[in-house]
C-alpha cells in the first residue's frame, strides 16, 4: 500500500511537471505568435499585407494543428525521456544526458514549427498579394520572431526543469559539460535583449521606402528589446547567481567546521562541474577528519598533531619525561574465570579509567600491550611540571582503580613512575613506524609496576620521578631502595601517603 502511495506521488509531481512545461510552451509560442501577427498587420512600416482576414484565418487554422502536433510530439518525448524518474529509478546514462537536453530539445521542436509557419505565411503572401519582396520579408519576421521565442522556451524550461536535473545528476555528477554553459547563456540573453530587436531596427530603413514612417515600428522593437532583454537577463542571471549563493553558504559552513554539507547539482554545465567539485572536495574533508580521528585514537591526540605538522620521517629527540606503566593483577586467572565478553567489558573498563586520568593530566597513553599501558608525560608535548602530572595520575588512577572494583570484581592493577631522559621520535622504517619513547625510564616503570603488584598501595614511584615532584612530593613517602634487575646500583622508591596522613608544606 505505501509503495503504490509513492508511485501515485511520482506520478502525481510528474503530471504538475507536464503542465507546468506545457503551459510555458504554449504561452511562449502563442505571446510570440500574436506579437509577430500584430507586427505584420499593424505596426511593420512600409509595404504591408493586403487583407489581414486571409492571414488571421490561416493563423487560427496553423495555430490549432501546430500547437496540438507540438503538445503531443513534446509529451512523447518527455514521457521517454523521463521515465526514470517516474519509475523512482537512477537514469542511465544516455537517459541522463537526454534528460539534460530536454530544453534544447523542447526549443528546436518550437522553432521546427516556426520555420514552417515562416515558409508557409512567405508563400501564402506571395500568392495571394504577388510582392516577393513582402513576401521575404514576413518569413524574415515570423523566423526571427521564433528565434526570440525559442530563446525564452529555452531559457525558462531549463529553469522549470531544475529539480529534475538534481535527481538526474544526484548519483553521477557531470564529468564534462553536457548542457548550455554560462558563457552561451550569457551570449543567448544578449542575442534576445540587444541583437535581434536592434538588427531589426538596423533593418528598418534598408526594407522600406526611404519615406515610411518607421516611428511605430521603432518604438515597438525597442519596447521588445526592454521587455524581452529584462526577463531573460533576470532568468540567466537566477540559473547562475541561485547556485552560486548555495555554494556560497555551503562554503561558509565548511569554514565554520560543518562537513555535513551537501549542493544539490542541478546544472548540466560549468556551474553542475562546481557544485559537484564542492561536495567531492568536502566528502574529502569528512573522510580527512574521520582518517585524523582514527589515526589520534590510536596514536594519541598529541602524537597526530604532531605528525600532521611534521609530516613523515623518522626523526627523533632527547627528552626529559615521566612514565607510568599500569599493568592488571592477576589477568591470566581473570581470563580463566570470566566469561570472554566479561573480561573484555573488564578491560574496557580498566582501560577507560587509565585513559580517564593521564589525559586529566595532560598525558598521553603511548601503547595498550594485552593487559598493560605505557603512559608517557612531557612527551610528545614539552610539560615542565610532568613528574608532579604523572605523580597525581597515578595517585588518581589508584581511587578509580579501587571502585570500579566494586563492579568488576578481581579488577586490580600495579602502577609503576618513573622520570629521566628519553629518546622520543618515530621508529621503525618509512613504510611502517610509530612514535614511541625508548630508554631506562620506561624500563624502570615497568619493573616497578611487578613491585608495586606486592604493595598493598598498589602505587611506586622512583626516586627520580620524586626528585622532580615539587609540591606533590606531600603525597609520598619513601620506602628504601630495591635492586632493580638492570641497574648496578640500588634504586630509591616511594609510595602514596594514606589520605588522612598527608601533610601540607608551608
């Protein structure tokens, strides 16, 4: 039922096309038709027709076959031409670039009209009034009257025909110019505004006697030149300036950040390529900023900033920094107790929260291996104060850490810090590589992480990382050395002072 509902719309719209199409046919040609009658009987100076009776006769008898043959040829065409659209279907591609013509189309059948009404009238003068001259003369005016018709025809079908251009062209945008471009347009209204109506008066004295009085015939070809030249100009001017507005705004949003913006292309000709090269370049930009959102998701928001300025390359630098390395406890007998969408919920969660705090701290999460983090402070972005930012989030981490376990039962994690010099930068090869930090910091974290596993504060830091704590220093208590695998000397380590034994510093 709702299928056949759409379709009897379809129709429905397509029917309203038909007769809006129809009606600016008819009233084209007939205005145009009346007008060129007018002239010939009444206003053309010099040599005039005979009798009008004959002609208007003829007129009449033309005008209900001419006009009845044009409506049904034009429906025809119009019917094969857009059946596509009336099906709801993509056009194919020869049903597209007919569709495109249709204009065109619709103004060579009007002028194959007017060039018959021309010979016809030319010949019926010629017999019933014997002056070739004359004669010549009327198939002259009836042809450039039908040009000047045809012309209007053109132009305000193609503007009627607007939104089916946009259905036409929403899946395959015009790759080459397939219909009247902006220049010929252009050229079209100057032709029907200023060279037909003043090549007629140009002609004037040339056709009649250097005594006729051409005063009525002038005013009435340059009240034509104002009139016509006014509404085609006003209809170039809308089929140029209304999709250069929309490209306008559409621009404007793109520049304010909103890449949800699509032009509807409705122009077969330069101004289609635009609107189609607008909406190629900002699905450009979507898929640009949906790339750089992936790539700063797995490499950290810092790091894709960072390489976006930089670009490519596997350049590297010393740098002073804090590590904190988080590893689960006991993540094996997790694995072997949960169900497997269980423990994934539970990573999830342990992995939100490391997250959560480094980038409370303005830190930035380096690496997730299997169970564990590598979380890095003053690198890539140059932080003075990184030791006391890393100090807090892992202190922070640790409260979190403790009521999520209240949801995720097993959930705990050792968490080690660390401070010295590094070698930040881009390793691997120029195909593949990543941004990381290499040297003995990192290590010590980590061996600190399998220390901390065996406190109950969960939480070690070195003695280097609290050599550069500052006022986070309060929070932390020393707890001796400890050999650590690696180093030849013994390592100074600490750990959060209870909540309720902290001291503040004058």
């Amino acid at each position: 039922m709702r299928r056949r509902g759409a379709q009897a719309e379809r129709l429905e719209v397509m029917r309203r096309l038909f007769w809006r199409c129809g009606a600016i046919c008819t009233f084209a040609n007939l205005a145009g038709a009346l007008f060129v009658f007018v002239f010939l009987i009444a206003i053309a100076p010099g040599d005039r027709l005979g009798s009008w009776l004959p002609y208007a006769i003829a007129f009449v008898v033309y005008a209900a076959i001419a006009f009845p043959l044009e409506a049904w040829w034009s429906m025809r065409s119009w019917d094969r031409v857009l059946g596509w659209a009336a099906e709801d279907r993509p056009p194919a591609p020869a049903e597209q670039e007919a569709t495109l013509r249709l204009p065109l189309s619709e103004a060579a059948r009007s002028l194959v009209a007017w060039v018959i009404a021309s010979v016809v009238f030319a010949v019926m003068c010629f017999v019933i009034d014997g002056r070739s001259g004359l004669a010549v003369r009327v198939g002259l005016t009836i042809f450039d009257g039908g040009l000047v018709t045809c012309a209007v025809v053109f132009l305000f079908f193609e503007r009627a025909l607007r939104p089916i251009f946009a259905r036409a062209l929403a899946t395959d945008p015009p790759r080459r110019r397939m219909s009247i471009g902006v220049r010929p347009r252009l050229l079209l209204t100057w032709t029907l505004g200023s060279a037909v109506p003043f090549a007629g008066l140009v002609a004037l004295p040339m056709t009649t006697g250097a005594h006729a009085d051409i005063a009525a015939a002038v005013v009435t070809l340059s009240l034509v030149g104002l009139i016509v030249g006014l509404v085609t100009t006003l209809v170039a001017a809308r089929s140029v300036a209304d999709p250069l507005e929309l490209l306008q705004t559409a621009i404007a949003r793109v520049a304010d950040g909103q890449l949800d913006v699509s032009v509807a292309v409705d122009d077969g000709g330069e101004v289609g390529q635009l609107q189609a090269g607008v909406n190629h370049m900002v699905s450009g930009l979507r898929e640009r900023r949906r790339l750089a959102d992936l790539f700063g998701r797995h490499v950290g928001t810092e790091v894709a900033r960072l390489a976006l300025e930089q670009g490519s390359g596997l350049m590297s630098e010393q740098r002073d920094v804090t590590a904190m390395f988080v590893d689960l406890v006991g993540s094996t007998a997790l694995a072997e107790v949960l169900a497997p969408e269980q423990v994934v919920d539970t990573l999830n969660a342990f992995f939100g929260a490391v997250a959560t705090a480094v980038a409370a701290e303005g830190g930035w999460v380096n690496k997730f291996e299997g169970d564990g983090a590598l979380c890095v402070f003053g690198a890539p972005a140059a932080q003075p104060d990184h030791a006391p930012r890393a100090l807090r989030a892992a202190r922070s981490l640790r409260e979190r850490l403790a009521e999520l376990a209240a949801s995720y039962p097993g959930m705990d994690a050792g968490i080690g810090v660390s401070s010295g010099a590094v070698v930040a930068g881009n390793v691997g090869t120029e195909a593949r590589y990543e941004y990381t930090v290499i040297g003995g910091p990192v290590n010590e974290a980590a061996r600190l992480t399998e220390l901390a596993k065996e406190r109950p504060g969960r939480v070690i830091a070195s003695g280097g990382a609290l050599e550069r704590a500052r006022d986070e220093a309060t929070h932390w208590t020393p707890l001796g050395t400890v050999a650590l695998r690696g180093r030849s000397t013994p390592t100074p380590i600490y750990e959060p002072v209870p909540a309720r034994a902290v001291v503040e510093l004058p």
